[in-house]
C-alpha cells in the first residue's frame, strides 16, 4: 500500500500498490463533501452523489416516500425544464445513469463520454438544487414505482425481506414496507387529506441537504480542473442545517427472537436462514468483527461446517455474512443453508451443525490471531492488485464509502480490509449469535400446509412461532462434532507477484497438434501479476441428444461438488475457476495470480480426467438440478421469452423440457458410462494471457494433451465432428409468433420480445444496427414507458444470437397482454423513422462519434480484454481489430444508410425479418382493444434508471465452482429499492465480446417447463396477423418442426 495526502487534509489516503490515480478531497462552503478522482486512463466521466436519506427515513403515512423521491428527481428541474432531458443528455453521449435507494442512503451515479463531462454534472446538480416536481409527473411516476413493486411481487429475496421486516419491532422504522406503490403513494395519502405531490416536494427539502450528501467525481480532467468544476455546479446546493438521522438499533428487541418463520417460496427448494443481532460493523469498520466470524463460518473447506453438512447430504450451499437488512447502528449477522431434500427432513440437526461450528469459535484459540492475520493479507492482496472499476461504479462506490469510512480509510474499506485485530470485539460478536437470540426462517413449500398467514404487500403465505425447544435443546446442549476444525493454512496463496517484460499486441498461436491448440498473448499492460485461462474442450459427445446433454450437466456439476473444498480455498486467495457446459463441450476458464493459475488449472482437469461417480453425490446432484430445471418457469416473463426465442433461432439447442424429460431416468452407473464417451473423441482449443509466459503455457498445454491421450485415450474428432454452429434464418416478409402462456400462474406480467433478424456477423451490418437502437432506446423507453405507461421493464437493444445480430425491442407488463404490447412496438416503429426523417446531419454526426468514442474504449481490466480476444478465437474470426474495423464502417455511414437500413430490416412489413415471443400471463389483463391508442395516460417517466445496486459490473466471479446461478441464489444482499430500468443494461448480450459464448453456453440452472410442443399456437398454418401490419403472421406451435422447415445461417466456427 501507498499513501497520498489530500490538498484539504494532513491526513494520508491509502492507496493501492498499482493504483494511477489521484485523488483530492474537498469540502464546499454549504457543508457538501466531495472526492474528485482524476484517472489518466478514464474514457469515461463519472459522477455519484450519495444522499444520507433512506427508507428508513418514510413517514409513516406514506410508505415508500424516500424511493418515490428518488423516482421523481430524474424528471426535469428547474434549469432544464424540458422533461427527461438529463435521461436524455447522458444517453446521446455514450452515458448510462443510474439510482437507489437503501436503509440510510439514496445514491445516483451517471457516467458520460469524458468530454461531456461538464454539461453532465451541471444537468446532474439541478436534482439536489432545484428538481421541478409536478402532480402530473408524481401520479404518472406512481404508477411506475406500482409497476416496479409488481415486477417483484414473485420474487423470493423480496418476499424473504418483508418477512423480516413484518415480524421486527413494529416500533421501529425497519418494519414498514419501502418500495411503495400506488395505492401507498397516492391512494391512501389522499383518502386521509394528504397531498403526495407536496410530501415529495417536502420530503426532499428538509432531507437532501448539503452536509449529508457526498459527492465523487472520476475523470481524466486534471485534479484542478475537476475541483473547478464541483465547486461550480455543487455550491448552490442548499444547506438545510441538519445531520444525518440515526435510526435506534432495536430494530428487534427480545419479543422479536427466539422465533421461527415458516414461509411458502416461489421456487422449488429448501433453505433455512438465521439472524442475530449484533455489534455494527459501520461504527466498528476498522476490525470489521463479523467479517471474522463470517470468513469461518462461511468456510467451505476441510473441517468447515459446509463441509460436514454437505458430507452428510443435507446442503447444497452455506452463506454467513452481515445481512442486507443492516443499517449503520445494528449488524444483522445472518447464516442460511440451502438444503436437499435430506436436509429437509433434518432440518434442525442442519442448523445444530452451525452451533457446534461457533462452539468451536468459543473455545481457546477460536478467536485467532493467525488466521486474522490470515485474512488480512488476502484482504491487502484484493486491495493492491483489484481489478480496475469502470469510472461509473467507482465513483458509486466512493460516494457511499464516504458516508461510512474516515478519509483516510476511503479506499480500504470499500475493499473490507480490516485494520485492527480486536479480539475481544470479535468475542462479542461470537456470544451474540446463540440460539435463544435467533430468528429463523424456513422456507420450503413442503410447509404449505403449516403457513395459514398472508404477508400484507407480496401475499406471501407464512406462519410464526417460538423455536421449538427440541430444536433449541440440540442446538444448545449438542455434542462436540470431532469432523468440525479451523482452517488449515491456505495453500493458494502466492508468493511472488513479479511482471513480465513481455507484451504482444494479438494473440499469437505458439503451439498446434490433431488435439490441442494454444494460443498466447502476454499483457502487462493492466499492471497485475494475474493471468486469465480459457480451455475449450470440444466433445462431440456432449451434446448430441437431451440425454447426453444432462450428463454432462450431471458432470459438471459433480466435478464442481468434487472440487468445492479445494476451490474455496483458491477463489478466497483471489484464484477463481468455473467449469461449464456449452453446446461444443465444456468450457474451463481460470483467471487470478500468475504465480498459482496453472497450478489451479492443472489441479481442476487432474480431477476432471480422473472421474468417478459417488452414488451419493449424484443423487444430491441430480436433486438440484431437476429443481434448477423448474425453477425457470419462476424467472421473469422476459427473461423466459428470450430463452424461448433462442431456443427458436439456434439450430441445435435442446429445450429445458427435454431434459426435465430425460433426467429421472439417468443413474449414476449411466453416467459413470458416459465419462469415456464424452472424452473419447477431444479436440482442446486453449488461450493463455496475462502474466503467464509462453513457456508456462506451452507446458500446461502439453500436459494436457498427455492427459487426454493417456488418460482418457481421446483421438482428435472427425472433421464433420467439429463445431458448426447454426442459426435460423428468418425468412423475408414472413413474420413469426411463438405464444405461450405465463409458465407461473401467480405472475401477472405479460411480456413481448420482437427481433428483427440483420444479418450474420459484418462490420457495416453490426454498426448499422448498434447505431439504430443508440438512437432509438431512449425515444423507445420515452414513448413506451413513460408516455404510454407499459411497464417497467423496456428495452431496446442489438442482440447476438451465436454470430447474428438482430435489433431487439422488449416490454413487460402487469397491465396488458403481450399481443398489446406488441403492438405498441409497432406503432412505435413510424414514430422512430420520423425521427430520422427530421434529424439533422449535425445531430447524426453526433451520435456517429459518441458510438465510436464507446466501441474505442480500451478494457479496463485483464479479464475484460481477455474475454474480446476470446471471443474472437473461440468464434473462428480472428477479427482481433473488430473495433476499428467497425469504427471506420461506423463513420463511413450516411444518415441515408441508416434511414435506408431502417426501412428495410424493421419498419417495411414485406422485407424485415420478424420473430415474436410472448409471454401471456394467466390472468387477464385489461381489456387493451377498448383502449384508444393515442390516448395512453402517460406515466412512468423518471428517466433511463435502475435499481441494480452499483458496482455489480465489477463484482469478482460469483463463485468459485463454476455455479453462477447458485452463487446468484446464495447472495445475501438484501434488495435495494431502484428508480427504474437503464436501457443499456439489456438482459440480453448486447456486445460481441460476450454474445457468442452467451449464446453457446448451456447454464447449469437451466430450467423450465413445459414441452418441446409449447402451447399458443394453432401449428404452423398461417393466422391473422394481430399485430395489424399487413401481413399474416405464423403462428408457432411444434418450435422444432417450425425449426425444421427454416433455412439457416452458415456456421461461424
């Protein structure tokens, strides 16, 4: 580490060992503190302002108030009255922006090309100086925080965190419900005379005060030139004179613990959670007590708790941490265990195993200075060699680091680098968390019978009562567990941290046979001694039929269950590997310290060529997945309507009903069979880069193929064997629609995915459609959302299917029906080409080079430039200058071509090419056909925003076995009230980088239901087409005799 002192303070900042940047700390004359970030490498600039005002702050008599404001300050203000023009400003020059809202705080953020910074932040300052709130946009932005609260009303993490909520201390804030709705927002305010308009205008002048806010700003502008300009467009925010509230820590007392919730999920499966709480990690950051606690009992190692309730089959997953129901005065320390079906029926037994675990934490030597010291140096080697953030989730980050850290720690906490061992600190957080203190929830729909209770906002059904004092008398007086030991020293841990003098600007192919290919590109060039790998095995075998294709799922999940223990151990010392399926084989990529990557990689393909199936390991594997398989029916409609259509446009994808079809059958005796199938025939395409030599690399290729050849006695495929991926060439003026209904009765969301096929990869036919929708999403999420009121949830997007692009346009809906949605798209559609028409050559040149400063960005990080050449070796292309070739097509464009391009791929009935899904949900909607189409009541503006929480693009791999899903599933975050959705951050790939491997990848948690024959459709006979266009449209009903009868792209490998 390094230290810098600020120009404001005598106080030194710690740095990071490679960090470039520098930084300056102010305060303004009204109290404001800011933190600008001059970063000589930014092609961005980013700003964020965090607000020390949260939920925690709503009156009680309108629920949700603190979110609604957050919704209302993207309006208009007083300076640029014209509504959306901030939303408006940040998309024309290559920005996204962002917001939410937590316990405590509410943050905004925005990035913009660089260079506009300065029209950007004085557009941004006018929300905290003086936002135009109007009645009309407080009712129509209402009924879109209703939309937003009905997106989750099916959602377990949602629901879970009501639960919590409905059963704290009524007297204390936390127990209200936050998102808000309309009915707690207009409704019921002015059934008791209370006017919301003048509440949120209220609301923001006495809570969005000067000396509560902090600001960052990261830029490339001279540390001067970005001071100048906070100081220039932040002084007038006004200085109300308050401090930040602070909220009592009772936000449950003893009436509140010993007590058990039993509560009914949306998804199939079975966990049980424990909170306690305690001592507050905000006002103790500098020991960080719970993180102790956490990374032991957290643990997935030998000897750990996860390790012996996943030995007896109990558990799938284990998560210990601080809760996201915490607020700055109380931690809530929280345990949840994902349970098998065995579990289940053990579930107190389960939950004894963690009690015996922090026995252990009691005993002499619990509280331990050498693994303290131990997680502090991997604490100090995530600090010093972090992956750099983009400007946008930086400048987040540092915004509300400054709320909770002193100055000088700014940037170590933000990293949990805890400072100060303190024993007795962590002693107090290991005696509050007994089970008298607990409260527990367990949920599992194998309780419904026992949950006769409805949770007022999400209908949860649950019920409440004392822990049972069986459970409680194991839990206390249960024996030692000899299998339960702390840590062993970790064994990944590196040693040395040099750099390479090495540098190539492409990948270079150094080593070529029958069955392996390496290629390799050293780059120093991001300063971190760390190395990313990919190894493609390409197996004919594994995805020939259903069945082969979820017996490789079955083995890769088995090997990831095989390797757990080892690979904790490696991703805590900053080493992470992840095994997959895909369509050609699987997929293993590695990525951390140069110093133990190939030891890693060497260590994961031993184990995976040296294959044995454990019946009892199989059974649990194979439990999880028939659960991940049906699960998919409770994703969003949009997220279900976009796995259809790539089922539909992929012409070899297997549809998750067939396997749910396939799986019951499968043993571990057919598996074990499938093993030296799968590997009999193995071609291995491999990319090295980083911190790693040629003559590492050139090593660990060799071994493998010895491997392959001697262990596996795998030849090379047969020519025909090898990849060709194929995609569906929709026919011209032939427009198609898969209907479907909603796969879970309980949501009430309808959604409309419309794709109009472009064309296989070329330069000019990518950025023609890229710089389309750039143009076109913020007119679409201006008519569709906020003036016609849709839904929350619309997108307009290119999209990848393996090596096609298409332009994408989604909707979802609690209000309408799919067929509606649709056909709102398309009167959309004469609204943009109008645009056009009327678009001056200025303006197109405009977003010409706002299009290009974003394709020219230079990655930020290892794994992101590792990820384009890979992309382009794993495709076939080899394009590895993609990005200037597409930048010179991009400028050589006419607003003519474009124009011409719109007419012809999506606006002219008779030559674009059209695919439909929809999503229909099982309950009607609104009778949309009585509605006058021109009439729409607008609502739902708010801008171009989301409420995903900050930073999560640069967020490290989810986990360390290679189960993004579970991983997903075993966050504890608690979710965070949002302000709407970013179009950029579509669902779907948008980039080249990720697209085809996207759309390759068969994911572990695949799921859904349903048949290869998906109801909706009357067969393949044309049928009036709804959507009024002047044309028939097909109706889908077998999707793969419709497959059948297409013509399909060639394949791009």
């Amino acid at each position: 580490m390094r230290e810098l002192h600020s120009l404001s303070d005598d106080q030194p900042l710690v740095l990071p060992s490679i960090d470039d940047c520098s930084y300056r700390l102010i305060t303004l004359d009204n109290g404001l503190r800011a933190l600008v970030v001059h970063d000589p490498q930014a092609e961005k600039g980013a700003a964020s302002c965090d607000v020390r005002v949260g939920s925690l702050s709503d009156p009680d008599d309108v629920a949700g108030l603190a979110h609604f404001t957050e919704h209302m300050l993207f309006y208009s203000s007083e300076k640029y009255p014209e509504e959306d023009e901030y939303s408006k400003y940040v998309s024309e020059h290559g920005g996204h922006t962002n917001a939410y809202t937590s316990n405590e705080s509410t943050n905004y953020h925005f990035d913009v090309n660089w260079d506009a910074l300065e029209p950007a932040l004085d557009r941004f300052a006018q929300f905290f100086i003086a936002p135009l709130i109007s009645a009309d946009g407080v009712d129509r932005e209402a009924k879109a925080v209703d939309s937003e609260h009905g997106k989750n009303l099916n959602s377990d993490p949602w629901r879970k965190l009501q639960l919590w909520k409905a059963t704290a201390n009524p007297a204390h804030p936390f127990s209200r419900f936050s998102t808000g709705s309309y009915d707690t927002l207009i409704t019921q305010p002015k059934a008791a005379g209370v006017d919301p308009h003048e509440r949120v205008r209220l609301f923001h002048q006495q809570h969005y005060s000067a000396g509560v806010m902090r600001l960052a700003v990261v830029s490339r502008h001279s540390l001067d030139e970005l001071e100048a300009l906070v100081r220039d467009k932040f002084s007038a925010v006004p200085n109300g004179g308050i401090s930040a509230p602070r909220f009592p820590p009772d936000a449950t007392t003893q009436d509140q613990a010993d007590l058990l919730i039993r509560m009914v999920p949306e998804r199939e499966g079975h966990s049980i959670e424990l909170q306690w709480p305690t001592v507050s990690e905000h006002e103790h950051y500098r020991t960080m007590p719970s993180s102790y606690v956490s990374h032991l009992l957290g643990h997935e190692g030998e000897g750990s708790a996860f390790a012996l309730l996943k030995a007896r089959g109990w558990a799938t997953a284990l998560v210990a941490g601080g809760a996201g129901t915490s607020f700055s005065s109380r931690t809530f320390f929280m345990c949840r265990i994902d349970l098998t079906d065995e579990g289940q029926a053990h579930v107190g037994e389960a939950v004894g195993v963690i009690f015996r675990y922090l026995d252990l934490l009691r005993q002499p030597g619990g509280v331990n200075e050498r693994l303290w010291r131990e997680m502090r140096q991997l604490a100090d080697m995530r600090f010093n060699y972090r992956d750099k953030a983009s400007p946008y989730s930086y400048a987040s980050s540092l915004s509300q680091a400054m709320q909770v850290f002193g100055d000088a720690d700014l940037l170590l906490g933000s990293y949990n680098v805890p400072l100060e061992y303190d024993p007795d600190l962590i002693a107090q957080v290991v005696a509050d968390l007994t089970p008298q203190a607990a409260r527990v929830l367990w949920a599992s729909k194998a309780l419904e019978a026992e949950c006769g209770e409805r949770e007022k906002w999400y209908g949860t059904r649950y019920s409440t009562q004392p822990l049972p004092q069986d459970w409680l008398q194991e839990w206390v007086e249960g024996a030692a567990l000899p299998e339960l030991h702390l840590p062993h020293t970790n064994p990944f841990i590196p040693q040395q941290f040099g750099l390479l003098e090495d540098n190539a600007a492409v990948p270079a192919l150094i080593h070529s046979s029958a069955m392996v290919q390496l290629w390799h590109k050293p780059d120093p060039s991001f300063r971190v001694p760390k190395a990313v790998l990919y190894i493609n095995l390409q197996l004919p075998e594994a995805y020939v039929t259903p069945e082969a294709a979820v017996l490789t799922q079955l083995y890769t999940k088995l090997l990831n269950d095989y390797l757990s223990e080892l690979a904790y151990d490696a991703d805590l010392a900053g080493l992470h590997y992840g095994v997959r399926p895909s369509t050609e084989g699987l997929l293993l990529t590695i990525y951390g310290y140069s110093d133990t990557a190939a030891t890693l990689a060497q260590t994961v393909l031993d184990r995976a060529l040296s294959f044995t199936v454990l019946p009892d390991r199989f059974e649990v594997v194979r439990e999880k997945a028939a659960k991940d398989f049906r699960n998919m029916r409770y994703d969003q409609p949009y997220q279900y309507a976009l796995y259809s259509l790539g089922v539909l446009l992929e012409a070899r994808r297997w549809h998750v009903s067939d396997y749910e079809a396939v799986l019951p059958a499968l043993t571990a005796d057919r598996l074990q069979a499938h093993f030296p199938r799968l590997f009999s025939r193995c071609r291995a395409e491999l990319f090295a880069t980083g911190n790693l030599s040629s003559a590492a690399a050139t090593r660990f290729a060799g071994q493998l193929e010895e491997a392959l050849v001697g262990r596996c006695q795998s030849q090379p495929p047969f020519p025909s064997q090898l990849p060709d991926a194929r995609v569906v060439s929709l026919p011209p003026g032939r427009p198609a629609l898969l209907s479907q209904p909603g796969p879970n009765p309980a949501n009430d969301n309808s959604a409309a995915v419309v794709a109009f096929q472009v064309g296989a990869d070329a330069s000019r036919l990518n950025v023609l459609a890229e710089l389309l929708t750039a143009i076109g999403r913020r007119d679409a999420f201006h008519q569709l959302r906020t003036v016609e009121q849709l839904g929350y949830l619309t997108f307009c997007t290119a999209y990848w299917t393996l090596h096609v692009r298409s332009v994408l346009f989604i909707v979802q809906s609690t209000l309408h029906s799919a067929a509606y949605l649709e056909s709102r798209i398309e009167a959309f559609l004469p609204l943009l080409s109008q645009r056009l028409s009327s678009m001056s050559r200025e303006e197109f040149s405009g977003h010409v080079e706002e299009l290009a400063k974003s394709k020219l960005e230079k990655p930020k990080r290892l794994r992101e430039a590792a990820g384009r050449d890979w992309s382009e070796l794993d495709g076939g292309t080899l394009m590895f200058d993609r990005v200037e070739q597409e930048v010179a097509a991009l400028r050589a464009l006419s607003l003519a071509d474009l124009a011409a391009f719109y007419q012809e791929a999506v606006l002219e009935p008779g030559s674009r090419r059209k695919l439909s899904v929809h999503i229909e949900a099982s309950r009607p909607a609104a009778a949309d056909g009585d509605e006058d189409e021109g009439s729409h009541a607008a609502a739902g503006g708010g801008g171009d925003h989301t409420g995903v929480a900050a930073g999560m693009e640069d967020s490290q791999p989810a986990a360390a076995n290679g189960d993004e899903a579970a991983a997903a599933a075993g966050s504890n975050a608690a979710p965070v009230e949002g302000a709407g959705q970013d179009s950029e951050e579509v669902p779907a790939p948008p980039q080249h980088v990720a697209a085809k491997e996207a759309a390759k990848a068969e994911p572990a948690a695949a799921a859904g239901s349903g048949s290869g024959i998906l109801p909706g459709g009357e067969g393949p006979a044309a049928a009036a087409d709804p959507i009024k266009c002047g044309v028939q449209v097909e109706r889908i009903g077998d999707m793969w005799e419709w497959k059948r009868r297409q013509q399909l792209y060639g394949g791009f490998k």
